[in-house]
C-alpha cells in the first residue's frame, strides 16, 4: 500500500465519521422532542380540569415549574378539551398594563397568541371551537348584529391556554395575579343540529 | 489473476479483521462526534434559528408558530413554555462583551441601550435554567423599577455580594446566565440580525 493509497483510506474514514455523525446528530435533534415532551406539560393537569383557571405557584428558587421562568410573570393555565364543547376566555384589560393570550397544543406547539393590545373596547372575547361547532355557532349568527368573538379552530382536539401578566415591579405581584385571575375560561355550550 | 488469491489465506483474515475495525470505528466515532454536537447544541441553546448580538443570543423563534427542529429539540429539553415573538424577544448571555464565560466570582455592569420595547426584564439564572436563591430575594429586575440618572441611563451590577444602586445578586452560583426580555417591542428578530450597538454591553470588574 503506498502514501496515496493510506491518504485515500483516511480520508474514506473521515468523511465516513462526518456522514454518521451528521446522521446522528439530524436523528438525535428530530427525535428529542418526542422523548422529553411526554411529561413536560403533565404538571398542567394538576393545576387545572379542562375549561378552569389554574394559577402556577410563584417561581422561586427550588420551586420552578418550568425552567428559565419570568419571575415578572405571573401565568395561569386554562386546558381545554373540545370533545366536551367550546372553550369561552373573556378579559377585561385595564389601561396599559400588559396582559397576554397563547394558545397551544397538547405538545405546547404554538398556534396562536395576542396581547392586551389587540382588545376592542377593553374587551377580549375568544371562543374555541372544532369546525363542526363553528358551523353550528355560524348558523345561529344574527346578521344585523355581528357577533364580536374572536373564533379559533385549533389543530387538535385537546390543547392549553396561558394567560400572562407582567407585574411592573417584582413586588407588585399580587395585582399581576389578581389580573390574571379575572380572566374567565369556561365551558361554551354549543347545540349541534 | 484476483489480489485475492496472491494474498496468503491469513493475511486476508487479518485484512478483514482491519477492516471490520475500520467500520467499526468510523461508526463509533460519528455517533460520538453526532451526539457531542447535538449536546452542544442543545447545551448552548445554538441552532438555525439563533441569532447573535453582542454577548446576546436570540431564541426567539422558539415563540413563533413555525419553530424549526433546533428550537423544538431546545424547548423539548429544557420543557420550557415560552411566550411567543408577538409577546417577548428573549436574548440569552453566557459571556460578558470579551467574550469571557461569565465568573460567579466577579462583578459585572450591564449598561448601554435596551432596544425598545413595552417592558423589558433581565433575570439571572443557572446555567439550566433555576432562579439562584440569595439573602436579597432578588432574581431580576424590570425596566420600570430599575434607577436611572437624570439623563434616563441605567447600569446594573451582577455581583456576588450588595453593591450600591441596581445590584443583581449572582448569589452562590458557580456559573450563571443573564436572560433579557422585550415584552411587546417592534424589534424584529425576523430579519435574522440585530446590531450589537442597540443591545446592553457587559463589563467584567472586580474578581474576588
């Protein structure tokens, strides 16, 4: 076997490592999510039934729900379960004072979110439905009287909601609380015909 | 005439046999070096969808509904909820403005611009991401209680012990990060850059 001979069984070697190491690595990334995300939102079942308001305890040292907490938020979590029927969210939004909506599925993916700002007329009126309910809702609409409700079709069946509020001041979190607390997530009963 | 046949029948097993290791080997070597690498990744909370200001990295993406594989094996990992881009621009830091891994030891000033937002809050963690306990019960600061001069400027000492003004305890953490976040701010992390002149430095001071 000669120099170009080892030089090219080397670099066979080496680009065989790099192929399986880049195989490794996409695997390794693509399959972690359904690995750790199994349990991650189990502590939401223990803070609320599907259609309540749960408030998460005060992030502190030693007691953190999640990991890289705001301790400036105060977050509530209300489930929904849309086999049993609509999920209503009414908030009333005081002046400037930052409070927030997300909407997630059951693996916490995102599909949607607003924030105080996009209230109308201080309102925040959300309904959740599946496309079957939205049809009954649609055929019950007044049309001279346009409902106001903001109405989401989320990709999954189950899913959660986080409400949000900022306290200014790290002290001030029991008005940040108590904002979140006055946000209403309740059952929306719809009549399918 | 095949190489083969002129090979003696006990060079060829031996040939085999290196072969094998050969194989064996390069596979033991890319899973090693694959994991190393997603490790890093999910270590650094580095991917794709990271951009990098300054000492500042951006995860913000992680918010959006469109999150690449990065982020999700990032937010998988470390389970946690955050708040989408619409709601909060999150920059994490590992290093002061050297580029020097932060010390537990040392003082910092965080000063300069905070690109404009509704609020911001800057809080210290663990490397993992746990609030570190100290006497002062502080764990961060918002941008509406921080003091400010006459001129509106602010500066923020991370330090290990009380120090006059806005003081961060980094507390008894061997290492720690610094967490910014813009809550409702027309930053976009879209465009895949920030200036590092609109970000806050970090300054390294005194060591213990």
């Amino acid at each position: 076997m000669n120099t170009a001979d080892r030089l090219l069984g080397t670099l066979i070697w080496v680009l065989a490592v790099l192929a399986i190491a880049g195989v490794t690595h996409i695997v390794t990334i693509l399959t972690l999510p359904a690995f750790a995300s199994k349990d991650i939102y189990a502590w939401i079942g223990e803070l609320a039934k599907p259609a309540q308001l749960g408030v998460e305890p005060h992030a502190q040292p030693g007691s953190q729900l999640v990991p890289f907490a705001d301790p400036a938020i105060v977050q509530a979590v209300c489930p929904f379960d849309l086999s049993q029927g609509g999920l209503r969210l009414h908030a009333d939004v005081e002046g400037d004072r930052f409070l927030s909506l997300s909407f997630h599925t059951p693996q916490g993916k995102l599909f949607y979110a607003l924030t105080d700002l996009a209230a109308r007329e201080g309102r925040i009126d959300i309904v959740v439905l599946t496309a079957q309910q939205l049809e009954a809702v649609e055929a019950d609409d007044d049309e001279e009287n346009p409902s106001q409700d903001l109405r989401l079709l989320p990709p999954t069946l189950r899913g959660f909601v986080f409400i949000n509020a900022l306290a200014d001041v790290l002290g001030e979190r029991e008005e940040a609380e108590r904002r979140v607390r006055s946000v209403s997530c309740g059952l929306e009963p719809i009549v399918e015909e | 005439m095949s190489r083969g046949a002129s090979v003696p029948y006990g060079r060829g097993r031996w040939t085999a046999a290196i072969l094998l290791g050969k194989y064996l080997s390069a596979a033991a070597a890319g899973i090693v070096l694959g994991l190393i690498l997603t490790w890093f990744v999910i270590d650094r909370k580095k991917g794709f969808g990271s951009i990098a200001a300054g000492p500042w990295t951006s995860f913000s993406r992680i918010g959006a509904t469109d999150v690449e594989p990065y982020s999700r094996a990032i937010l998988a990992y470390y389970g946690e909820t955050p708040l989408s881009e619409s709601q909060a621009i999150s920059f994490i830091s590992y290093v002061d403005s050297s580029g020097a891994e932060f010390n537990a030891a040392c003082d910092y000033a965080l000063s300069g611009e905070v690109p404009p937002a509704r609020y911001w809050t800057l809080t210290l963690y663990s490397p993992e991401g746990a609030l570190v306990a100290n006497p002062a019960n502080r764990y961060g600061f918002t941008s509406n209680e921080i003091l400010r001069n006459a001129e509106g400027q602010f500066e923020i000492t991370i330090a290990p012990h009380a120090r006059p003004g806005n003081w961060l305890p980094s507390g008894g953490a061997s290492r720690f990060v610094l967490v910014l976040r813009l809550y409702d701010s027309d930053l976009s992390v879209a465009s895949g850059t920030i200036e590092a002149a609109k970000m806050p430095v970090l300054v390294k001071g005194s060591c213990e």
